[in-house]
C-alpha cells in the first residue's frame, strides 16, 4: 500500500520570516503559520475558537520569496510535507520538533 505525506495550510502568518545560511550558502527560511477552527459550543451557547501555529521551513528560492514577500499578518497558503526532527539542546537535553516543509507557497 503506498502512503501519503501530504500538509495543507491555509492562514496568516504570525510573525515576519527570518532567513538564514547552512554551511554551504542555501538560503533556508522558517516561518510561523496560525490556522483558526471557530464553531459554536450549544452547552455554553456561545462562540468558541482554537488557534494552531504551524512551524514552516522553505528551502532555496522559494525560502527567499516567502522572507521577500510575505510579512506578519499575511495570509498564505502553504502546500508540503510534515517532517520530525530530533537534536540534543546544550543542557543535554533531547528536544524535537514537527515541522512542514514547503514545496508551494503563495
């Protein structure tokens, strides 16, 4: 059976991106994406929301577009993959984070 890996998100973003260097000049860009679920809670009759933040990495060119382009507030679509990394943080500890890396943005 194949398998799929696949992130859609629609929402602003909440703060401006910020880009940096690897080691051997590609440009990497991480951004952070909110998304907003709103539906009525009949219980407590009133209106509820939940606000999700979506880390975003962009690669090369496309990274450079979206830290040219895009500032905080703006409204984005972002089309890629979820990938889980893991790294040790300099007390030792072991850390991780889940992250959408972008193949489309706009």
């Amino acid at each position: 059976m194949a398998s799929v890996n696949k992130a859609i998100i629609v929402g602003n973003l909440g703060r401006d991106p910020e880009t940096r260097q690897t080691n051997n000049g590609t440009s990497v860009t991480a951004f952070s994406v909110a998304t907003t679920d709103r539906w009525f809670d009949k219980n407590a009759n009133e209106q509820k929301e939940r606000t999700e933040w979506h880390r975003v990495i962009a690669w090369g060119k496309l990274g450079e577009n979206v830290d040219r382009y895009l500032k905080k507030g703006s409204k984005v679509y972002v089309d890629g993959r979820i990938q889980t990394r893991e790294w040790q943080d300099k007390d030792g500890n072991k850390r991780s984070t889940t992250e959408v890396i972008a193949q489309v943005v706009q």
